[in-house]
C-alpha cells in the first residue's frame, strides 16, 4: 500500500516562497510518476506539475516560471518550490504518485498567500 504524506504547507504573502515536500513510504517509486496538483474551494481538483522516473517536467500556464518541481530518489521524495505566490494559488495543494496501474494521493495540506 502506498501511503503519500505531504508537509511544507502554510499562510504567506503575495510575492514569498514556500516549499512543499511529499514523502512516499516504501521502496521502488523512483521508475513512477509524480505531481502536485491543487483544490481551490468550489473549483475542481487541477494539474500543477508532474515529474517523471527520468526526471522530465511539465507545469501548468499559470505555474511556469514561478513553481518548480524535483524529486529524490534515494528519499523517495517529491519537492515543489514555490515562488512569487499569488492570492490566486491560495489551495489545498496533493501529492499523486501513479505506478501505472493506479494512482495514489496524499490527505492534502493547505497553501493561503494573504497579506
């Protein structure tokens, strides 16, 4: 059983940086892809970025330049840096890990960029 457990998540202003983390319990991930996507209260569930086992990125419009996505292997742990923040990132932002056959998620934590 996979088991996802994101941290790193918090209250910031507009225009500072956080830094969410999502640790995979287990061994083996590193061949599977990653993401981080994000829930705004009354919108749906949207991509915010995605890695590859071999390391290829992909963001969505309204992240690129400003979000950054890695992961380590050895740590089985996937990293989304997150700069100039806007009011408008303001979610609950989830881990996904997909092992081609199913996809998992983590319980979700809170990001709110607020003055």
């Amino acid at each position: 059983q996979v088991q996802l457990v994101e941290s790193g998540g918090g209250l910031v202003q507009p225009g500072g940086s956080l830094r969410l983390s999502c640790a995979a319990s287990g061994s083996g991930f590193r061949i599977y892809p990653m993401g981080w996507y994000r829930q705004a209260p009354g919108k749906q569930r949207e991509l915010v970025a995605t890695i590859t086992g071999s390391g290829n990125t992909n963001y969505a419009d309204s992240v690129k330049g400003r979000f950054f996505i890695s992961r380590d292997g050895a740590k089985n742990t996937v990293y989304l840096q997150m700069n100039s923040l806007k009011p408008e990132d303001t979610a609950v932002y989830y881990c996904n890990l997909y092992n081609f056959r199913s996809d998992y998620w983590g319980q979700g934590t809170q990001v709110t960029v607020s003055s």
